[in-house]
C-alpha cells in the first residue's frame, strides 16, 4: 500500500503537499521525540485538574500534537545554534 500511496502523492504535484512533507521530514525526530514527552506531559496536567471526558485520549493526543508542531521548529533552531556554538561556528 506504501508504494501505491507514494506514487498517488508523487503524481499530484501539489507545491503545498510537497512542502508540508518536505517539512514534515525535517522536524520528524523532533516531532517524534516531543511527541513522547508532550503526551506525559498533558497527561499528567489533565489528571492532576481532574479532566475526564468520552474523549480524553483523542483530545490528549490532538492537543499534544498542536503543542509539538508549535514549538518543533524553534526547538530545531536552538539546538542547532546550540551544536554550531559547541562546533565554533557562527
């Protein structure tokens, strides 16, 4: 089904699909990485208020979502200025 999908996407040459994915591989680690933490995260804030819901795992999982997406880019940023500084480059 993977390579059926990526010849579909390939054939549609959407310049805003392909950004998004092109995006979407940069930051991966980064997303997948806060993804993890983020969910603790929520998690632990919603059951420390008292927050139940039908929902909870959907709205816990949209939310962490939102926050990652939020700040996987300038948390790339950082860390990359970070490693140049160790590195000595400007």
């Amino acid at each position: 089904m993977m390579p059926l999908a990526c010849i579909v996407l390939m054939l549609l040459h959407n310049k805003k699909l392909n950004n998004f994915f092109s995006w979407l591989g940069k930051y991966s680690l980064e997303i997948y990485v806060l993804q993890m933490f983020m969910i603790c995260a929520v998690d632990t804030i919603f059951k420390s208020i008292g927050y139940s819901s039908d929902f909870y795992y959907i709205i816990l999982t949209t939310l962490s979502f939102m926050i990652v997406f939020i700040i996987c880019s300038p948390l790339h940023r950082g860390i990359a200025s970070i490693i140049n500084k160790v590195k000595g480059k400007k």
